[in-house]
C-alpha cells in the first residue's frame, strides 16, 4: 500500500512513529562496573557507539566519575559528540571505603541493595531522552530485573576473557563432578569438566578463590553466571574470534546472540585514525607518568622488560631481585600502596642494578609504552586488558597472576596461544631471573614469532570483512532496530 492510500488517521499515527524515528537516533544507556579494567574497555565500546552516530548516555559511580574527571580528558573528548551524556550514580558506600579488590563483593552489594532503586530512576524520569537500550556489565545482575520490568531492552557486556567466563559458567559441572572443592593439596591434578580445557587446565589454572571453601562469597556470586548472562538480549565479549574462538563457541550454546568486538581498545583507535580524530584517552584512573617515554626512546630495541601489574594486584620483594639479578632492562609500575610491607625501602643491593638499567613509575601509559619499539617483553598480571594491549603489539609475556580470571589467562597465554611464560604461584628470585632470561634472550626469538602471528591477526579481525568490525556493525544495527 502507498502511503497516501493509509487511512488518515492511521496515516497520522505512521508519520509521527517514523518522525519520532527520525528526530530520535536509538540512545543507548552505558553502565561499565567500577573497576578501572572495566571501566577502561566500556568507556571504549561507549566511543565506538557514539562514532556510529548513537546517543550515548554513560553512566558511571560517583567515586569513579571524580577519578576520571581528575585524571582523564573523557569530559573534553566525548564533548566532540553532540548526543553524548554523562550520568553519575552513588555507589551507596562510605567516602573512605577502600573499594578494593578483597572488598569489591562490599561494592556489588551496596550497587544492588542501594542504587538499583537509583538506576531506575534515571530510567524512567526523562521522558524526553527515552532510553532504547541499556548495556550493562553482566556482573551487575540488578540492571537486568529493572530493565524487564520497565521494559527496555538490556545487553550485558563482560570486560573478562571468554576463556575465564566459560570457567564461571562451567562451576555447577565442577561441582556436581566433585572437582570443586578441591579434596587434597596437589594444585597439578587436572581439571575434566569443563568442555574444551580438558586437555590442558589444571586446579591451579581456576580462579585463585576455587582454592577456598565453597561458601566463599567469589563462589556464589559466579555460580550463577550460567543463568545470569543469558537473560540479557545479547552478550557483549571484548575478544576476537582468532584467539578465543573455540571458547565462544562453548559460550555461545547458552548465549546464542554473542557479539565479540574486541580488542576493543585497538578496534576504537583504527576508527579514530579513519575520522582523523585525536587518539583515544586512557581514561585512567591515576596520573599517568609520561616520563617514561623519553626513557624507552633512549633504550636499544626490544630491549625493556615492561612490569606492571595492573590497577589490583600487589607486588613483593623476591620479584624485584629476580629482575635485578636477570640484568635486563626494565620499566617497572609500582603503585602507591601495591608494595608489600616487607619493602620499605630499596634494599642497597638492589639501588645499583635499578638505578642503572631500571626506570619505575607510579602509573604508565600503558597503551604507548606496550607500542613503544624498545619494549620486548611484559611481565604482567594478566589482566584481561593487559593481556589484548600485549595481544595487540606482539609483546610476548611473563605471567604472574593474583586472581579472578588471570590465574585462567596466564595458562591459556603459556600453554594455547604459546605468547609467554606463565610463572604463577612460584615468584622466587630465581625463578624470576631464570624466566625473564629466557623470554627476553634465550627464547626471544620463538616467542617473538609467535607473538607478532596473533598480533596480525588480531589487527585483522577489525578491518573492514574482519570478524570484529561484522560483529560491531550487526550490534549496532541491532540496536537501531530496537
Ligand atoms: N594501566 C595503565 N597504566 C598502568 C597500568 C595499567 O594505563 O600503569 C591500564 C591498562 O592499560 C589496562 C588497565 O589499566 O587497560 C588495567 O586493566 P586490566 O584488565 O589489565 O587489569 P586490572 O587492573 O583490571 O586488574
């Protein structure tokens, strides 16, 4: 039927829905969780949005809003999108709560009990902005219940590895099999249910809190990832099919409608360099030190092993005299308060060996330095993010992981993708020394090789036919048809 043979008054009714359409552009909610990983690759995916030409509202807590005011340029930057949005939210906590890592489960809860009843707010009160879609962190499984019941289509997204997801989601089997909690001490019996790690995973392998009793809090609160993800309309993974694609698809018989987007970090820069926009922030949660830069341009090519071991995780003594002792170069990030106590000052056997081949920060840019040509290697946390930066350059690495789902990616970085070396749990000097001189000179060459294959093909899969950038246009698309 053309147009003007609709009766009038339906007539109407279908021009003002397609002029709302029109004079409306989808306006997607964004809620990362506080953590500076999350926050870091949601704020990402929040840019690549907005350069597709959505509106954006991006919501964030108090606490981290006051962080990145302070320290990032996010407000001048997103101000270059007209339908962008920042909202802030109390996490319901206590100004000097510490927000860490041991008391994040402390965070979930407040965000739940106490700012749901916010969240909904938000939603509901401007009439004028209505919003079409929400992507929340899946971890923040409130965002889902008050999205049902006012009706607005949710998508989660997780900041994690598909490989450590498709753990969380496999505990019901782990314990149905009696392979969680673990009966004995030996950390090398290997794990055999959870499908496509039997070969390789082994107890050690699982998220640090599996060590622990099954009424540990981390327990419970993963237990449900298996019913939890799927309520969402679609699952949002920072990863590329290239590297984790075999676990997608394990990921993909719960959650059918699954869109890996990532490296998220490197897939926003190819889009950037093609608006000729400025490169993106960081969006850090503490002043980076780009002192470091002028550093590194001194140093000989691939010569600097880059330490840092993320936003969390601390760091002890035995480590820095390994690294001393390995006589390589070394940038190191030692954050304020990440040091164990046992170090309160430089041991005077260490002053010499730091001063001449060490250069420390307090916080790097992290993204430059792992581009930088005079870095060869990073010993790292294995920090999801840390990890895809390294992924992305073709850093080989040394893995040393404190908890959550690095203790998962350090086995798949050493044992599958062959990028590195994963220490975990054994950091005493020697082993520390004897690891960086194999990957920064006795097996330089090897990893290498390995590393600069999945770095083209992680550049790849965002180029125009790539399977991220497809993956990007079908979210997008779907959104609008929302
Ligand atoms: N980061 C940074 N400078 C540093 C250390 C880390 O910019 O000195 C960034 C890093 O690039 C990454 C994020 O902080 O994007 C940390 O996220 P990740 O998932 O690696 O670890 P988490 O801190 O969440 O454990």
């Amino acid at each position: 039927m053309l147009i003007n043979q609709i009766p009038k008054q339906q007539n109407q009714a279908t021009i003002s829905v397609m002029d709302q359409k029109t004079v409306r552009p989808p306006h997607v909610l964004i809620f990362p969780l506080p953590l500076q990983g999350p926050v870091n690759s949601t704020i990402k995916l929040a840019e690549l949005l907005c350069l597709s030409g959505l509106h954006i509202t991006l919501l964030l807590t108090d606490h981290i809003h006051t962080k990145l005011l302070k320290y990032s340029n996010i407000q001048s930057r997103f101000s270059s999108y007209p339908g962008f949005h920042l909202e802030t939210i109390p996490d319901g906590l206590p100004e000097d709560h510490p927000r860490s890592i041991d008391r994040f489960i402390e965070v979930l809860e407040s965000l739940k009990t106490k700012s749901s009843i916010l969240f909904k707010d938000l939603m509901t009160t401007d009439s004028r902005r209505p919003v079409t879609c929400i992507i929340a962190d899946g971890t923040m499984g409130f965002t889902c219940d008050v999205a049902n019941e006012i009706g607005i289509p949710i998508m989660y997204i997780r900041t994690i590895s598909a490989c450590c997801l498709w753990v969380f989601f496999c505990f019901p089997n782990l314990i149905e099999s009696r392979e969680l909690p673990f009966s004995g001490n030996d950390l090398d019996t290997p794990i055999k249910s959870i499908p496509g790690m039997e070969e390789f995973l082994r107890r050690r392998d699982l998220p640090l809190f599996c060590r622990f009793n099954l009424s540990d809090p981390n327990i419970k609160t993963y237990l449900s990832e298996g019913t939890e993800n799927p309520r969402a309309h679609g699952l949002i993974l920072n990863t590329f099919d290239d590297l984790e694609g075999p676990i997608v698809s394990q990921i993909r018989t719960f959650c059918p409608n699954l869109y890996t987007i990532g490296p998220l970090h490197a897939h926003l820069k190819l889009n950037l360099e093609s608006f000729s926009s400025s490169p993106p922030s960081s969006n850090s949660l503490w002043k980076e030190d780009m002192s470091c830069i002028p550093w590194l341009d001194s140093q000989p090519s691939k010569s600097v092993l880059y330490v840092s071991f993320g936003s969390l995780a601390v760091m002890s003594k035995e480590l820095w005299y390994g690294l001393v002792n390995s006589g390589s170069r070394f940038l190191w990030v030692i954050r304020r308060h990440s040091v164990l106590s046992e170090i309160i000052e430089t041991p005077p056997e260490l002053s010499k060996g730091t001063e001449e081949r060490g250069c420390i920060v307090e916080w790097a840019p992290q993204e430059k330095v792992l581009a930088h040509g005079g870095v060869g290697g990073f010993l790292t946390h294995s920090g999801w993010n840390a990890t895809l930066e390294s992924v992305v350059e073709g850093v080989p690495m040394i893995c040393w992981p404190y908890f959550l789902d690095q203790q998962v990616n350090s086995r798949f970085v050493g044992e599958v993708w062959k990028l590195g070396l994963d220490m975990k749990d054994t950091c005493d000097r020697v082993i520390v020394e004897k690891m960086v001189r194999e990957l920064m000179e006795e097996r330089k060459e090897e990893f290498r090789k390995s590393a600069d294959e999945m770095a083209k093909l992680a550049k790849q899969c965002f180029m125009v036919g790539g399977s991220s950038y497809c993956n990007l246009q079908r979210l997008i698309n779907d959104i609008k048809a929302m």
